[in-house]
C-alpha cells in the first residue's frame, strides 16, 4: 500500500476502510430497500478494483474485497432499520472521511473521493430505479454525489 496511507493511525486507516460499505448502503438504502442487486455490485466494483484501479489504491481495494460481504451485512445488522435515522447515522459517519482525506496526499485524496462517487453510481443504477423506468431512483440521486464529503 502507499505511504500516505500506512502512516495513518489505526482509526483513520478503519475510517477510509468503513467508507466503502457506508456509501454502498447509503446509496442502496435511500429508497429504504438494501437490494441484493445493489449489494453485488458493489463486491463487483470493489473485486475489479483490487485489480484494475488507480495503482496506489489496488491494494487498499484488494484488501477490502477479501470481507467486503461480511461487512455490509454487518452493517445493516448494526445501523437502525428505520431508513431516515439509518442514512442520518451514515451521513455522520462518512462526514468523518473529510478530515481523513486532509491527511493524505492530495491526489491520492481525489482519487479516493471520485472512487467513492463513482462505487456510489454503479449502486444506485443496480436496481433500476423507480418501477425499472428510471436508471438511478429520485431517492438515490440526492445522495449519489455524497454531499457530507467536500469535493477534494
């Protein structure tokens, strides 16, 4: 793995870590239904990533893809049921990646925003939007472009 990121503490390391799962199920549950199509797409997006992404990221989404599955499931037994006080206590959490990204350098720091905007489309076009008409649901668009983190 890249400098930037090994020298982070344990808490920040888990904070960049946390924030693949918590886009994912913010994203799959804006409409208040976490799909097993918007589930798999996202192991999918991460698997190619291990692989075939920025080179100072591969490793971070190697790593990621071994439990990616584990976590997501882990997720929704841990965050409220409820979809407003779920996507409320995700919106906090991912807000803490801001003062992470601020850490790292600073391209690396993009890269990892736009793979998180990007992660957060591939979800939201997973499902087929509203009765399959639309490609990203309305509940889903206004979250896609994951206003709680500052553009970097």
């Amino acid at each position: 793995m890249f400098k930037s990121i090994d020298a982070l503490s344990p808490q920040d390391q888990k904070v960049l870590y946390d924030a693949v799962p918590q886009v994912v199920l913010l994203v799959a549950g804006a409409d208040g239904i976490i799909d097993d199509s918007e589930l798999a797409a996202s192991e999918k997006v991460a698997h190619v990533r291990s692989f075939d992404f920025h080179p100072e990221w591969m490793e971070f989404y190697e790593k990621l893809d071994q439990d990616l599955h584990e976590r997501l499931l882990a997720m929704i037994q841990d965050l409220p049921r409820e979809t407003e006080p779920r996507q409320e206590e995700l919106v906090s959490r991912l807000s803490n990646v801001n003062a992470v990204l601020k850490k790292i350098d600073k391209r690396q720091a993009r890269h990892f925003y736009e793979g998180l905007l990007s992660l957060a489309g591939h979800v939201a076009k997973a499902s087929g939007g509203f009765i399959g008409w639309l490609s990203v649901g309305p509940k889903e668009a206004k979250v896609t472009d994951l206003p709680m983190i500052d553009p970097v």
